[in-house]
C-alpha cells in the first residue's frame, strides 16, 4: 500500500468489476436462488437474465464453490423454455432428498393485457448439473391473487417438508403461505404461515424461516412500506420478526417488530441454508434499486449489472441478531495487514480489494471514513449513530442511511471493492450493503481522530 497506486491505470471496462462477489458472466443477476450444500460442494443459483441488463426472461444461473471463496461458472440451470414459465423461471430453494437434489421454483407466465399468472414447480437433478423439470405442483390457492411466489422448502425434525411462499391476498395486502408435504411431490395448503395478521406493505417476496436454538426468525421482502426515520429508506426493503415455529408450522411472532437485516442502500430477497458444518449462511442480492437508478448504473455499458453478497453467517444469542462473513474468507487476505497508525489520515490504495478492521477500546466520540472520495462512514457517540452515505450515480447527489446502535461502538469491519461496500459493524449486529462508483484518481481512504487519546486499532489486508 506503500508509494503510488496503479488504480488510474485500470481499463474502463475493468474499473467497476468485482472479484471476489458473485455477479453474472453477463447480463442481470437478481436474487440468490437454490442454495445448497450438496454431496459437499456448494451451489449457488441466481435469478438471471442472461440476454441483457433488465429484468426479462430470467432463468436460474447457476455457480459452486467448494470453500465459498472461489466460484466456478456453469451454464444456466434452468431456462424459461416451458409453457408453466416461459415469462421467467422465478426465485426459489432446493433440498434433497434420497441423495436427489429438488429445487423449487416459480414459473412466471404473463398473458394478454398485462396479466399474470404462477406456477409452483420442481425440477430434479441426481448431480447438481443436469436437471429435469416436472411441472407444476398444485393449483394457485384460493384467496390470493396471482402475486404467489418464491417457494422455500425445508425439512422439520418431525420428518414433514415445510413450503412457504411469498403472497399477495385478493384484498391487495402482503401474506406468506404455507404448504405441508410428506414426499415433496404432494403439498397440502395450510393457510398462512402467521399465527396474526400483520398489516405490512402490499406484497412480501422471498419468505426465509431460519431456525436457532434460542429462537426463530421469519425473514421476509415486504413492498410498499413508507419510510419511518432512518428506516425504510430502500424502495423495498428486507427484514425479519423473531418468534416461534410451532409444530405445524406456524410462525407465532412474539412483539410483530419488523427488523431490517441490512441498513445500505443496496439489499434485498436474501436466502439462507445450512451448511454440512452446521452454519445458517445467507447470500443477498445487492441490488434493489429505483428503477432510474437501476438503469444509470455504471457497468450496464460493460454488458452487466449488480452482484449477490459475500457469504454471511447468521448467528443468534442472547436477543441479538449478528451477521458476520463466513470465516473462509479469510483465505483471502495477502501479506501482514498494513497498520494505521493515528497520525496516518490518509491511506493509498494499491489494490480495490481490500478488507478493513477497526477496533476501538473504548466507544469514540467520534469517527469518520472517507472511500476514494465518495462513502463516508462516520458515528456520533451522542447519537450513538453510524450514518454512510455516498454519492448517488445518476444525480450525482449525497445521500445517506444511518442506524442508531443498541451499545457504544466496539468495531467495524469492511470488505472494499472497487464499486462494491460491506461493512459489518460490532460483529454484524448491523450491516451495510451499498454500490458506489468513484473516479479512478480518487484512490485513498482517509481517517478522522476525533481525540488524540483514543485508543483504536486498524488493520487494512489487500484482498486478492
Ligand atoms: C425479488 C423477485 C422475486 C421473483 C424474482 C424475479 O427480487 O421479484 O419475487 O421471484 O425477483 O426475478
């Protein structure tokens, strides 16, 4: 990180890419599909439009890790070349079963005058390459329009398969149903998946239940929420309600409190599954933009746009949600971290890829970061607030998301890259998900010091 960089010298098609986040070969990605741990190797599926840079004719991409660091394409799993999807072969889960792995899916078809209609389908596949669709599973259920969507399967401990999709009632308000199963291939509609009605935006997408030992979480995309403070700034947004799965699946929520897993500008429709290791990890489409913004963005002119997350594991003890990169990804860092010392405000970057870790002895009054002159991260101790905030790349305006932290600040960790930011703050208690696109020459991060007696580490790795 020593002398000048070699950042101005990069290709204009290069100088947006990113390494080590999953993006599509070309085209559009949209949410994490499928993923699996499966006969040991990892299987992440995507929701992609492989033509261009919109969201039309999405099939399943499809990419496998055997250390979640480094990822191998492969051909589309699933193309919409059936009359149950032709319109798009929608979000959905896998599971296996008799060593065969299923995926769920939703076949989109759109008809004259704008109508819409969904199939909930399978497909098979005995070895995670080549699959077999089978069609529809059952009829569209009674009470809801045709906005169901979004099957996540899972297996309970009573040996029954749990289906729940993302729903809109026929009154145009947001629901998630459930199905039962005892072979996967014949459901049974159970009605909702919560114990109570919960008034909350108009559609809910991508329902996830993710099960811990102290308590259960039901995680879900939500549209048509209005932002309330710092909250519900995105166009749409995800989070999710603690509570309980009862034995017939129902979730039973215990104070209806609707969370937001991320507090950037860029996240949407994650999907967790548990891994051989025992770990609930969770990918995140890093995407959700107002559709100008969407459009504006910088790489569509190198033939692509957006990226999933970095795999994060969840954890959940004693009340408090963390999200925190998976440790592989350690692997990635080069060489010693260059340390940084309080006098140095200004580090040059060498590299885009980089991860940075700051620890503080004690909470700061104060702290801001600067990212090649474009983020800013900063906290106020009195708020006990951290606020990012960047500028926007279609009205080259400053724009902001700030979340107030439960206890002082203790340490944030960021994973830089060159239009890409995830910063996990004191251990993933809250995290941060956001695109930026700086100037070549604007290639150095810069620290403040609030108080020459603070005490605070920083450690900066180069990623490879
Ligand atoms: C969420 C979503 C899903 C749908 C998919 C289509 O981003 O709208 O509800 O299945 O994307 O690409």
């Amino acid at each position: 990180m020593k002398g000048r960089n070699h950042l101005s010298s990069q290709s204009e098609a290069k100088k947006h890419q990113l390494s080590y986040h999953i993006v599509p070969p070309k085209g559009l990605l949209n949410d994490p599909n499928g993923l699996i741990q499966y006969k040991g190797v990892y299987h992440v599926f995507f929701q992609w439009n492989q033509h261009g840079t919109v969201h039309q004719s999405k099939s399943w991409g499809h990419v496998t890790s055997t250390d979640l660091v480094h990822w191998e394409y492969h051909e589309a799993a699933l193309e919409p070349n059936d009359w149950y999807d032709k319109d798009g072969v929608y979000s959905g889960s896998a599971v296996t079963k008799d060593d065969t792995l299923y995926l769920f899916y939703t076949g989109n078809v759109r008809g004259v005058n704008d109508s819409r209609e969904s199939y909930q389908c399978l497909a098979v596949s005995k070895d995670g390459f080549h699959f077999e669709k089978e069609g529809p599973l059952f009829e569209h259920p009674k009470g809801y329009t045709r906005h169901v969507r979004d099957p996540k399967v899972w297996q309970g401990e009573n040996g029954l398969w749990y289906m729940i999709l993302g729903a809109q009632r026929e009154d145009l308000t947001g629901d998630t149903i459930l199905y039962t199963s005892e072979d996967l291939l014949d459901w049974t509609f159970k009605g909702s998946l919560l114990e109570k009605k919960l008034p909350l935006g108009y559609m809910w997408e991508c329902p996830d239940v993710l099960q811990f030992k102290e308590k259960d979480l039901f995680v879900f995309s939500p549209q048509g929420l209005e932002p309330e403070g710092n909250k519900f700034q995105n166009i749409y947004q995800t989070g999710y309600l603690t509570g309980q799965l009862t034995p017939t699946g129902q979730f039973v929520s215990e104070n209806e409190e609707f969370v937001e897993l991320d507090r950037g500008f860029e996240f949407y429709a994650p999907q967790s599954f548990t891994d051989q290791k025992n770990r609930v990890i969770s990918f995140g489409w890093v995407g959700v933009m107002e559709p100008e913004v969407e459009a504006a963005v910088p790489t569509i002119k190198d033939g692509w746009v957006h990226a999933l997350t970095i795999p994060r594991e969840l954890t959940y003890q004693n009340g408090v949600l963390k999200q925190q990169p998976v440790e592989e990804l350690a692997a990635m860092r080069t060489g010693t971290p260059q340390k940084v010392e309080a006098e140095d405000s200004i580090v040059e970057l060498t590299s885009l890829q980089q991860e940075v870790i700051i620890n503080w002895k004690e909470d700061p009054k104060a702290f801001s970061m600067g990212i090649r002159d474009n983020v800013e991260i900063s906290y106020d101790q009195e708020t006990r607030t951290v606020t990012v905030s960047r500028i926007n790349w279609l009205t080259n305006e400053r724009e902001k998301r700030a979340v107030q932290l439960k206890k002082e600040l203790k340490n944030m960790r960021l994973f830089l890259e060159s239009s890409l930011i995830e910063l996990f703050v004191n251990d993933g208690e809250e995290v941060f998900t956001l695109r930026y696109f700086a100037e070549d020459k604007d290639d150095q991060l810069s620290f403040s010091l609030a108080d020459k007696n603070e005490q605070r580490e920083i450690s900066v790795y180069e990623l490879t």
